[in-house]
C-alpha cells in the first residue's frame, strides 16, 4: 500500500507543479496582451491564456482527486488480496 500512496503523493505534487505553469501562461497571456500591442502577441496571448486555464483546471481537479484515489485503489488492492 506505500507505493500507492507515494504514487498518489508523486501525482498531488505535480498538479500543483501543473496549476503553477497555468498561472504562468496566464500571466504571459496578460503580459503580452496589455504591454505588446501588436497583432501578433495578441494572437499567442489568447492561445496561451486558454492554454493557461485548462492547466489551472486540470492541475486542481487532479489535485483534488487524489486522496479518494488512494483511498479507492488501496481498497481494490485489499479486496484483490483477499479474493
């Protein structure tokens, strides 16, 4: 069972690692939007700010998942053990 947990600690840790790198592209999204007013940068700020919030998304509903994953997948190994 540590190994699962350690898994599901591993997996915790790289969402956050996720949301940070959304609130990143986020961030360069606003910087390119607001301070270089050309077409171009323009364009990449709108790719990246949606870029940005599916990372921010995907990192917290991971993030928030990962305990009733442990606690999920540990029992499936308990029951498989006993079976």
């Amino acid at each position: 069972m540590d190994s699962v947990s350690q898994y599901f600690r591993e997996e915790k840790k790289e969402s956050v690692y996720f949301v940070c790198l959304g609130f990143v592209a986020c961030f360069i999204a606003l910087l390119f939007l607001l301070v270089k007013k050309q077409p171009f940068y323009n364009a990449i700020s709108y790719v990246f700010f949606v870029f940005g919030l599916v990372q921010i998304v995907a990192g917290i509903t991971v993030y928030l998942r990962c305990d009733l994953d442990t606690v999920r997948v540990s029992h499936f190994i308990e029951k498989e053990i006993k079976s």
